[in-house]
C-alpha cells in the first residue's frame, strides 16, 4: 500500500522591501546593527485566517508604540505595514490559519536617537498546535520570581522566559511571574496574561507599567462588559490566589485557556465555569472578525471543581 506523502506548504514572508519564500526570508545584521547586536528588536504575534490578521490594528499600534517607547522610528507608517501585511496574506498557498509575526528590527549602528531606524518584517509560518486536553482540563502553572525590563514592552529576548522553564517542577506547563521579594504580586506568564475570578467577576493584574497589556486581555475586557461580568484591574498579592475560584491565561496562539492550577492551589475548570462562558464568546467574536471557528473552545469536559475554601 502506497504511503500517502503530505505536500509541506511553502510561505511567504516580507523582509528587505519583498515579499519572499521563507526560504529566503533574512534579517542582514549588515542592515540591522541595533536589532541583532544590540537587543533593539519589538515583535507581536498574531493570527492569520485567510486575507485577514485578527485585531490587525491592535498589532501594528503594539510594535509602533513599543518602537518609538525605546527609542525607535520605523521606516514605514501605519497604513504602509497593513498594506505589506495584506500583500504577504494574498501571497501565501494555504487557507490555513496561520501564525503571523509582526516585526520592527532597529537598523542603524548611531546611539544617537535621530538616526535610530527600525524596519519593518512580517514571518509566516504554520499555526501551533496545542493538545485539546489543556483547554479542557486546564494547564498547571509554577510561580517563578521574575519581573520582566521595559515589561510595557514586547522586545524578542526571551532569555529569562526559557530560563524559568528549566527551573520548572516535573509536571507544570508554563511559569508564572511573580515580583520578586518578600510580598510578591502576581504579574504575568513568560507569553501571557492571567486572569482571575470570584464573586464580583473578573480580576486581572493592574496597568501599572509591571505587565504587557495583551491584545487577547483586551478582548476579554470588552467580552465581559457585553456579557454584564464584572471586569477590574488590581493589584493580586500572589499570598491571596487562593481565594479566588477559577483563573485562565489570555494569549494571541491560545486565546483563552482555563488554568488548573498554580503551583498547590488548585482552580474550577470545565462546563458552568465563567471561564467555559468566555471561552464562547471569544469564539463568537473571533468567527465574527475572521470567518473561522475554533473548535479548541468549542467543546469542554465535565466540571472539576477545586478543592480550596475560595
């Protein structure tokens, strides 16, 4: 019997003014002394469905802000990267959904603030895969000490993020961070937001420049007000997580998944849950931007409540 061979899709990427096979797709350091010598390199991810990035504007506003915050000015304006990156879409060979990276990479050698160029850089590649069971059963979280440098700020050094991951028990998923001290507050993971729940709503670390304010932390702000779920930033000391009854991470590749547990303390997950609630919603919100679906919230295991007094 003939072993049916899958053809792997070619994509296509933006880099040094063309749109390009991945194959070729390069960052010249020639060209990009400050981004790949000096760290002067912003990105955001985001998700693709045929011609349209979910919340396209909301990337580019990220990277441009996160740009000019350290420092930089980009080469090419708003309305110039949504044409590139509409360009790349009409250039890719799949319907797929697609995992789109948004770039601005700093070019010149100069420190001087007035010669601090950034390019602009789209990646394409295929959408990660995360297994069914995590957004039914949830995922385990381990607190970790770490408060990330200009955290407002989505830079592409991911050093301590893979540092924490080493440190990790045998088991958990992904690391959270706390502040580091003898108080610590919960801040957020290596790449997301978290967010609780109790009696009055929704409760999520505060804006207080100690956290990316994520663009998936933004949707469930405006889901919550649509859905009448209380919605408030505050300060969580990460003594207090316990009482709170459910908590989920926001993620542009993830989008909503419940969380089970953080290190001992344990959380509600499955069906009646405010979680499963907003999972479907943003799954309504997400169809109604990009035409697609996402099963992965679309179907939920039976409720496992926790086992803490909260």
């Amino acid at each position: 019997m003939k072993q049916e061979i899958k053809e792997e899709i070619a994509y296509w990427s933006y880099a040094n003014g063309r749109i390009i096979p991945n194959a070729e797709c390069a960052i010249h350091i020639q060209n990009d002394a400050l981004g790949s010598m000096r760290g002067m390199r912003v990105f955001s991810t985001s998700v693709a469905v045929g011609p349209v990035v979910f919340r396209l504007s909301d990337h580019l506003d990220r990277i441009i802000a996160a740009a000019k915050h350290i420092g930089m000015q980009p080469n090419q304006t708003k309305t110039e990267m949504h044409t590139i990156v509409q360009a790349v879409l009409d250039a890719q060979q799949t319907a797929d959904m697609l995992m789109v990276r948004l770039i601005l990479s700093g070019q010149s050698s100069e420190a001087s603030t007035s010669t601090m160029r950034a390019e602009f850089y789209v990646y394409v590649s295929a959408m990660p895969q995360y297994a069914d069971a995590l957004y039914h059963a949830g995922v385990w979280l381990g607190g970790f000490p770490h408060q990330r440098e200009l955290a407002p700020v989505k830079l592409t050094n991911y050093v301590s993020a893979y540092m924490a991951r080493r440190q990790l028990p045998k088991g958990v998923d992904s690391p959270l961070y706390i502040s580091p001290g003898l108080d610590p507050d919960v801040l957020e993971g290596d790449t997301y937001n978290i967010v609780f729940v109790d009696d009055s709503g929704l409760v999520t670390p505060a804006n207080d420049g100690r956290i990316l304010l994520g663009i998936t932390r933004k949707c469930v702000a405006e889901l919550a007000k649509k859905l009448g779920i209380g919605y408030r930033e505050a300060v969580i000391p990460y003594a207090t997580i316990g009482q709170y009854s459910e908590c989920f991470m926001t993620t542009s590749l993830r989008f909503l998944m419940p969380i089970r547990q953080i290190d001992e303390t344990p959380f509600s997950v499955g069906r009646g849950t405010q979680t499963v609630r907003l999972q479907a919603a943003f799954q309504a919100l997400f169809q109604s931007e990009t035409g697609h679906w996402l099963p992965q919230l679309g179907v939920h295991a039976d409720p496992v409540p926790s086992t803490h007094d909260g």
